[in-house]
C-alpha cells in the first residue's frame, strides 16, 4: 500500500516541494529511506518507531519503504519525521488519503511522540501558499513564523496524537492570529546615538554619504580614534527599511535557525560584527550542508568587519564576488545553494602592526617592511570594491572636552532619507534603489560631468593610477553627494569630495 504525503525541503532561502511516498508491502521488518537522505533522515525511522509506540499507534512490522521525491535533491535535516510518521499512520487505517493532499507536513518527532520545531518554516509557508496547498501542519512553535505568511491556514501542533485527530475531523486547530505589518513596525528606538560622538565631523560625513547611497567603506587609523563607536552607530542613520526587504532577512534566519520566536521578524537593520578569526565558511556560507554566512545574515544591513586585516585572507578575497553581485552561491558534489548577500561593508584598520604610523601624537615602532607587510593583506582588487576610504585621526583634548552639541543621528537620518527618496524615483528599475548599485547604464544616463570635473578626474587618475572599477565608483560618490546637497546636477565640488575618499589609494606604501 502506498501512501503519498506532501512536505518541503529549503534550497537556499527558498522551499522546494517533497513527495514523501510510504509503501508497506509483505516481508522481513525492514525500513529503507531513499532519494538522496543525509544521515538525520536515514536516523528518523528510530524516532518514528519510538513514538508511534508511546502515542498508542500500531507500528506496521513490514517491510517499509520511504521515498522522497525528487530522488536528485539532497534532503536535509528532521523535519521529515512527521510527514512520514503521518504517512505510516495512513497506512495502518488511521487516516485517509484523501485527507493528506491538501497540507504541506513538517516537524521533527521526539521519542514521547512530541513535535520539535525546524527550520525553515517561512519559506515551506510561503511555498504553501504560492502552490495553491489548504494549509500547512507545523509545530507549535513555528505557529507565529508561519503565520507571517497571509492567506495560509497554519496548523501548529503539539504531539504525533493531535496531528491524528486533526486529519480524522476530530480536532481543530486555530494558529494565534498575528498582524505581520504590526509587528514589522514596532520597532525600539536605538540606544546609541552620533551626537555621543565628539569631533571627527569629516569620518561623520562619510558615513552619511555612506548611508545615502549604500556604498561601502573601510577606516583607517589609531587605537582609541573611534571608529568602532561610528560603525555601531551607522544603523540609527540608516533609513526604515520596508517589509519586503524584512521578510527576505527573515527566510535567511529562518533557514539559518537564528530566527527569534518571540519576535517573528527581523524588525531592524542587521548589524553583524563577526571575530577575525572566523573561518572562510563562517563568513561567506558553506559547510558540508551548506548554510548562510555572516554576509548574508547582514542582507539589507551591515556587515562590520573591526581589525579587517587580521582577517584570513581567503576570507576577505570571498567577499570580491558578492560585494559585486549582492549574491553567494556555494556548490557542493550533491547540491548548490544560493543565498542573498546585498550588504553594506564596513571595516576598520590600523596603519601598521602597532597602529601608530602617521600619527602626530605617539610615534609608530614598525618598520617600513612590516608595515608594507600589514597594509598588503587587503588585496587591490577588494579595495577597488570598497567606495570609500577615510582616515579617522586621533582626538586632541580639546575635541574630547568640547561642549559643542553635535549632531543627533536623527537629523542626519533625516538628510539621507531624503537622498533616498531621490534615488529611488531616479533608478525606478535598480533594486534595491541606490546609487551604489547603479549599473554602467545608469551611470552613463544620470552621472554626467562637467569639463572642470573630467579635468578633475582625469589628474586624479593618471596621479593614482586608479583602475576602471574606482573611476566609476568615484563618479557613484560624486552623484550621492550631489543627491545630498539636492542637486540635479553633479558638480565639480561634489567630484573633489569624492576623490578625497579615496584615501588607501594614496596611503598604502
């Protein structure tokens, strides 16, 4: 007899759609599990045995066979348990056929017969929906994550029993009703604030630049200069983001099993500051079964990466494709994964080993090889990728001591938003809408200069030897800064200041 159950298995960020067909049929009491299983779900037959056992259930002594298909994709994980509990469940009478077509199944099964959350719910919900299925059966849990998904009936369950009685019309069940877009906006006000930030105003005008047009930037400078107090604060300058952009964060920390149960979204920026000495996996994504790294655990936020050359190299060097393409794909022998990777980067440096090279108050101890040493761990390529490089210097007493009151991060919040509201009726069909990921196309169409300003570039270039990359990097700065200052027009003013960001172009012996 065969009994064909429906579930899901995660891709990347997105579901793909599981027969899990059950066949009983006569000889020695045997369980195979076929179509490309990894080891936790060749282990389910242990657990289903277990508590269909200790729920009261008959477990068929038979020769049992478990197929998921398609045979050619990889299935990972226990969220397979339940599918093929219920599965076995049908085959012994205690539930039709006809009951099991219309749901998606998933939830691992513990020996008592209780069902554990997964991962992975959002994408099954959303696969759910947009596949035409009645509902979905998750565990109780995973009921609220589920729920973001509109106009799918979400079953959260607690036990093997009460997935039984639900398919026999002898129980329903009602998820917590939940509004996505209530939550998405209840959002707690930052902690951190600019105006804590005394003096450093010309690194505070880059990182609003920054903020504007989403570029990326790396720092450079002394021990104690504060570049790490700017970077934590980028977030509380960076504009709302919408829903969309939420839900997409939040499939990745779905998938990723980081997605917090009380809040159901990801309701802010991600701000991820990993340790230097995370692994090439840990940063870009991978492993044996491939998972999303730190880079895309930062999509639509920020990725900040203190002490950037202490960095392993072939970590750093990971990040050239996807600061270009706002995508990691990790292939494995048996499967390739795509993850979303659109991030701002932000990295912070020291000059030399010691950290005192150029400056006007301590004097450096390394040595003109070790610092050439030091500084040639960030490759050129990478650096090419980054739009803006500034040097935060030390500050004198008088910078600390001053009673100035900056400014707060809301009023230059204020300022980029409204630089984004430009860009976003400018590049109708860039997503997402900012200067940083304007294409050779749109810089041709909106970044045109004026003769002073090729004058301008062209000394810059032939003095620095700037490549291709950094010449239209410097011209997406320069149409940021134009967008600040609302102007339609890019300026000669605008091109000198972005020229001046470039300072590691200069800088590294």
């Amino acid at each position: 007899m065969i009994i064909k159950v429906f579930s899901c298995t995660t891709i990347g960020i997105e579901s793909c759609l599981i027969d899990v067909e059950v066949d009983v049929s006569p000889g020695l009491p045997q369980f195979f599990t076929v179509g490309l299983p990894d080891v936790a779900v060749k282990e389910s037959k242990d657990r289903i045995r277990a508590a269909m056992k200790n729920s009261g259930y008959g477990y068929p002594r038979h020769h049992i066979t478990v197929n998921l298909a398609p045979a050619d994709v990889r299935k990972e994980g226990t969220a397979f348990d339940l599918p093929i509990a219920v599965g076995l469940a049908a085959t012994e009478g205690l539930i039709s056929q006809e009951a099991l077509q219309e749901y998606i199944i998933m939830g691992e099964l513990s020996l008592d017969g209780r069902v554990k959350a997964v991962q992975g719910v959002l994408p099954a919900a959303f696969l759910a929906r947009e596949a035409g299925y009645k509902g979905i059966i998750v565990p109780h849990e995973n009921a609220l994550e589920a729920n973001m998904v509109k106009e799918v009936n979400v079953i959260p369950v607690k036990n093997l029993p009460e997935v039984i009685a639900f398919f026999r019309g002898e129980q329903l069940f009602t998820a917590p009703q939940i509004n996505p877009e209530e939550l998405f906006h209840h959002n707690p006000s930052p902690a951190l604030d600019f105006s804590e930030i005394r003096g450093q105003e010309q690194a505070k005008r880059a990182f609003e630049i920054a903020a504007a047009g989403m570029h990326n930037l790396i720092m450079i400078g002394p021990p104690g200069a504060g570049k790490t107090m700017l970077a934590q604060r980028m977030p509380t300058i960076l504009p709302e983001w919408t829903f969309q952009e939420a839900i997409e964060t939040t499939k990745i920390y779905s998938v990723a099993g980081l997605l917090d149960k009380e809040q159901m979204i990801v309701r802010s920026r991600p701000f991820r500051s990993p340790h230097h000495t995370i692994s090439d996996a840990g940063l870009v994504g991978g492993g044996h079964i491939p998972r999303p790294g730190e880079i895309s655990l930062a999509h639509h936020g920020i990725l900040f990466l203190d002490e950037f050359p202490e960095f392993k190299k072939n970590a750093l060097e990971a990040l050239r494709q996807p600061l270009e393409n706002g995508v990691i794909t990790i292939s494995r022998s048996s499967s390739t994964a795509t993850y979303p990777a659109r991030f701002m980067l932000l990295g912070a440096m020291n000059p030399c080993p010691c950290g005192y090279y150029g400056d006007t108050q301590r004097s450096c101890r390394c040595s003109m090889m070790q610092i050439r040493q030091y500084q040639s761990k960030i490759s050129g390529p990478l650096l090419d990728r980054i739009d803006i490089h500034i040097e935060i210097p030390s500050l004198r007493y008088r910078d600390l001591t001053s009673r100035t009151e900056a400014e707060s991060s809301q009023q230059i919040r204020e300022r980029v938003k409204r630089a984004r509201l430009i860009q976003a009726k400018r590049l109708t069909e860039v997503y997402p809408p900012v200067n940083a990921q304007m294409s050779s196309q749109d810089i041709q169409k909106f970044c045109a200069i004026d003769e002073g300003s090729h004058k301008l570039l062209e000394m810059a270039v032939d003095k620095l030897g700037m490549s291709a990359r950094t010449f239209t990097r410097i011209l997406k700065i320069a149409r940021t800064i134009a967008d600040l200052d609302g102007e339609e027009n890019i300026r000669s003013g605008h091109v000198a200041e972005a020229v001046q960001y470039r300072n590691l172009d200069r800088r590294i012996i």
